[in-house]
C-alpha cells in the first residue's frame, strides 16, 4: 500500500520563497548599469537628430537610460518641450533630454 504524505512534505520548502524574493531582488539591483556619460558632440548630435525627425515626422528608435536599465524605443516625435526640456512621443510616452543616450533614424 502507498502511503503519500501529500502537501505536508512540500512545507518546508515554503519557508524558502521568501528567500527567493529576496535574491530576485538583489539580482536585480546588481544587474543595474551606470548611466553612460556623453561628451558634448554626442549631445549635440542627438539634439540634431530629435530635431531631424520631428521636422520629417520620422520614426526613430531612442536609446534611454532609465533606473539603472538602457530601455529601446521607438517612436515620432509630437512635440519638443524646451522649457521642461522633455519630448512627447506620438505613443504618449515622455522623454527627457537628460534620459537619451542615443538616436537612431
């Protein structure tokens, strides 16, 4: 006769995924990146480009740094702000100047 002990085995291995949240997390904050600093051509290389393809209308792929991660998106320009120094892109999204690390067109 088989005698299973069922659910009353596995509950030891409950105490350990509070753990496992715990090492998620710390994997996460160590595969965080610096931010890449830009030199002054490259700054103004990009600014070239945002105003490029918003005059063009194109679609253009950002490279941004955002929370310790390099995130691609792509995406039109609908409006250069300024004065807050930020971008609307036609899918709602906002960017900063400070955010972008590279364009491609």
């Amino acid at each position: 006769m088989h005698n299973d002990r069922g659910i009353i085995k596995w509950l030891p291995f409950e105490s350990l995924t509070p753990s496992k949240n715990v090492i998620d997390s710390i994997l996460y904050e160590k595969s965080k990146i610096k931010k890449p600093i830009l030199s002054l051509e490259q700054q103004q290389e990009i600014e070239e480009r945002l105003v490029e393809a918003f005059y063009e209308q194109i679609e253009i792929t950002f490279k941004i740094y955002k929370n310790g991660y390099i995130k691609i998106i792509t995406s039109s320009i609908l409006k250069i702000d300024t004065i807050y120094k930020k971008i609307i892109l036609k899918n709602k999204m906002k960017l900063f100047f400070n955010q972008i690390i590279e364009i491609v067109l």
